[in-house]
C-alpha cells in the first residue's frame, strides 16, 4: 500500500510541475501571437492564414490534456494522467525537432551555401 501512494505522489508532483512548464510555455505563446499577424504584411494569403490560426490554437492543447490528466488523475489512473500531462509538450517538441532539423539540413545539404562558398 505504501507504494502505490509514493507512486500516486510522484504523479500528482509530475502533473504540478509539468503543467507549471506548460503554463509558462503560455507566456512565450503570447510574445508568437503578438508577432504572428505579420503573416498578413504581404497579404491575406492561405498560408498566413493557416499559420495564424495554428499559432493561435496552440493553448487548446495544454488546456486540454490537463483537463484530461487530471480527470484520469482523480479516477486513480496515474500511468495515464501522467501520459497525458508530459502531451501537452509535444507542439514545443515538434518545433524544436523542425528547427533542429531545419538547421541540420541547411548546414550541410543547402544549395545555397555551396554557391556562397563557391563550391558550385
């Protein structure tokens, strides 16, 4: 018995720290949306659009999956609540993986570079 409450508190401190992180993800969420309406300098067009709306849907999933955690959290079903909690990080995780590998393949496979250099 006394296992499953230190387990049931490590999950209750993994949702309260993680959804902090989330919380202050919200911050710099607001500085994106701010910006993000420059999409529209060069006109109304299908992309700016999209990426309007994506940038400022993004607090929806947060919302969400804490709703959601903490419901399954209250059911007594840690291992989901946890599960759902750590998904509120996957946007800032794909973002991250895109500029990272954006950067990768600029650095070393963009045409661009090689006629700068000279090499082409």
């Amino acid at each position: 018995m006394e296992s499953k409450s230190a387990a049931r508190r490590a999950t209750l401190i993994w949702l309260i720290v993680s959804q902090l992180l989330a919380l202050a993800s919200l911050f710099f969420w607001l500085f994106a949306a701010g910006i993000s309406v420059m999409a529209f300098d060069s006109g109304a067009t299908p992309e700016a659009w999209a990426f309007v709306i994506a940038v400022w849907s993004y607090p929806i999933w947060p919302i969400i999956f804490t709703i959601a955690a903490w419901m399954a959290y209250a059911r007594k079903k840690d291992r989901l609540a946890g599960v759902l909690t750590t998904l509120t990080f996957l946007p800032v995780l794909i973002l991250i993986l895109t500029i990272v590998f954006s950067s990768f393949y600029y650095t070393f496979f963009s045409p661009f570079k090689l006629e700068s250099t000279g090499l082409l």
